[in-house]
C-alpha cells in the first residue's frame, strides 16, 4: 500500500478573478451579433432559460439584461426627440397661422 506521505503534492494556480462589469460591457459590445453568447437569450430579450447557478453567472445575465435595456432606452429616447421636434415644428406653424389670422381681424 502506498501511503500519501510519498505523493507530491501538486500544487495548482489559483483561480483567476471574475471580470469587472466594465470588462464584460466591453467584450459585449465588441462581440458579434451572432456570437454564441447571444443565444441565450430568446427572441424577445426575456431573462435566459436557465437559471444561473453561481454568482458570477448571476452577474453575467444582470450584465446582458441591463445591455438589453439601455439600448431599449436608447432606442426611446431617440423616438421621443424625433416627436419632440415634430410637435416643436408643428406649434412653430401654428404660432404662425394664429399670426396670420390675428393679422387679418385687425
């Protein structure tokens, strides 16, 4: 029999820190639309299917939600500024028509 005395013990690296929010942003932004990553998620951009069993999985998908969402956001934002100058140009005419009509009652 041998005993555990004789065996090198084998030392192994640690494990590397899990990336920063900042980092994952990047990688994310500089992937691919058809990177494996993506396929996670289902067509309508709904939380994955599976469930994340760590923290950093956890971190993971809150990362790509919220990704998913500020473009959402963006996306809105950039609607409401386009009806923002529609309305701005609609009341600049209506200014002027008010103008016009007050001009001929006088």
């Amino acid at each position: 029999m041998i005993s555990s005395k004789n065996k090198n013990r084998v030392v192994l690296p640690s494990r590397p820190e899990p990336p920063s929010v900042d980092q994952i942003l990047e990688d994310i932004q500089s992937a691919a639309a058809d990177d494996p990553v993506f396929s996670i998620l289902d067509q309508k951009g709904r939380e994955p299917v599976r469930r994340a069993d760590s923290e950093v999985e956890v971190r993971f998908q809150q990362c790509l939600r919220y990704l998913n969402l500020n473009e959402q956001l963006e996306e809105a934002q950039r609607g409401l500024l386009r009806q923002r100058e529609g309305l701005q140009a609609a009341g600049e005419e209506l200014q002027k028509e008010v103008t016009r009509v007050k001009g001929q009652m006088q």
